[in-house]
C-alpha cells in the first residue's frame, strides 16, 4: 500500500470512527425500547419467546392486580437472567375512576381514593417483590393509566430514590437532550399491524429521537392487544436495523440518557 493509500484509508476510518461516536444512542442514531405492562401470563409465553428467539431486550412492567404473580415468579426470574427488565406497574395498578372511559376503575383501587402514603407504600412493596425475584437494585415504573398524580400531588418526585426514570403514556419521540427521566414517553400500541409500528421506528431513525413502545396483550391476554405476526414483523425490523437502532431496555437507556443530560 502507498503512503497516499494509508492516510486515505486512515481518514475514512477517522471519520467512521467519528460519524459513530457523534450519533447520541450509544453510537446509534435512535433508542428504542419495547415495554410490556401489566404482568400478563402472555408477555412470558408469547412475548418472552420471540424476543428472545432474537436476542432483543425488553422492559416489562409488572403489577399484580390479576392475581398471577406468584405462578409467574419462575418466569420473570429466567427473563432477568436472559438481561430483560423487570420493573414496577404497582401492586394493584390504581387509576383515577369517576371520569369517563374509566368506568372499570374498582373504588377500591381508584387513586382518588388513595393516599400519598398509600401509594408510595404500595409502590415500594412492588419493588421488594421485584427485589426479591431479580436481585436488582437499579429499576424503572410506570404510571398505572399514565396517572401520576394523587390528588394533585406528583408522587414520583418523592421516589427517585427508588427508581433511575418513570414511563408515561404520551406519544412522542424526544431527541436525548429533551428526555425527562421521569416522564417517558409511551406510543400505546392497539391492535396496530406491523407496518404501522415500523414507521414509528423510522421515525425515531429519522429525528435520531427516542421511541418507547407500549403492549399489553400480544397474541391475546388483553382487551389492548398486538397480533403475533404485527409483533414479530416489528421485532424482526428492528433485529435487521440494529447497527442504526439501539434496542435496549428503559433502565439502560434511562442510565444514558441522565450521563449525557449530566445529571
Ligand atoms: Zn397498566
């Protein structure tokens, strides 16, 4: 090779080098994380599988008010072992009832009838729990119904202490310098095809933003539902993209967003 080849051949490494290093998602142009609410038994026989099946890594937010948890404890521990977030819905998932549309909020989980206390109480039960299955001490919630408000007062502004970032229902695709940490964002997903989701991505690619996806049922398991196929097209779009996209769960990309905010 010439010295001319050389330095050439330096010079487009230099600027690959530096075109990575200059893109804001750890050397990639967007985030995205695929997030699972609720603690349904199919996040662990239908979700869980196909992640896995591509080596992708998920956030599922757990709470229990179905009862399940403790017939599910075997499988969210071999999820965490696999690197999956395994993070807090609450216990009894609270939302605010007597509005319309909320109509299968019970009072006895209705946050108008919760306290600071008992919301915050509940919340760190949560976590013991999740403690005791995963053993990890750095953890992600989400807002039940994106509710984060008991009588107006923002109850996660007492719990960062508990909880690296919070994850909340509104459809956006912030870039990095315009994520807050304990407001997510969330684009809820309703029986959307696979299509559909995959311009939400290019998107995110697009703006070099973040994009946080919310299922609930996939395949079944929920009124709020994704198609098996919808899914694995979406999963499998972002397995192909994964040198421009950084897939990961809302901890992890929680924890670079507050090193690069400075926070
Ligand atoms: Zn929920």
């Amino acid at each position: 090779m010439t010295i001319l080849k050389t330095i050439a051949a330096l010079l487009l490494f230099n600027n690959t080098l530096y075109a990575q290093q200059s893109l804001p998602w750890k050397g990639k142009k967007c985030a995205v994380v695929l997030t699972y609410d609720d603690g349904l038994d199919v996040h662990i026989t239908n979700a869980l599988p196909a992640l896995d099946s591509l080596g992708l890594k998920a956030t599922f937010y757990i709470a229990n008010y179905m009862g399940g948890l403790q017939k599910q404890v075997p499988g969210w521990r071999a999820a965490a072992a696999k690197g999956h977030e395994l993070a807090n819905h609450t216990m009894f998932h609270p939302c605010e009832g007597g509005r319309a549309g909320r109509e299968f909020v019970n009072a006895d989980y209705d946050m108008n009838n919760y306290s600071m206390r008992r919301i915050t109480n509940e919340i760190k039960a949560m976590n013991a729990v999740l403690y005791a299955i995963d053993a990890k001490t750095t953890r992600t919630f989400a807002f039940p119904c994106g509710d984060n408000k008991v009588h107006d007062t923002a109850y996660i502004d007492t719990m960062h202490d508990e909880f690296i970032a919070a994850r909340g229902v509104v459809g956006t695709i912030p870039t990095i310098d315009k994520v807050n940490l304990y407001d997510f964002p969330g684009y809820g997903v309703f029986n959307h095809t696979g299509e559909a989701m995959i311009e939400w991505v290019k998107e995110a690619e697009a703006k070099q933003g973040l994009l946080v996806i919310i299922f609930h049922g996939v395949g079944g398991g929920h009124n709020i539902n994704v198609s098996l196929p919808a899914h694995s097209q979406l999963l499998h779009y972002l397995k192909q993209h994964e040198k421009d996209i950084w897939i990961a769960p809302l901890a992890q990309v929680a924890k670079w967003v507050k090193e690069k905010q400075g926070k």
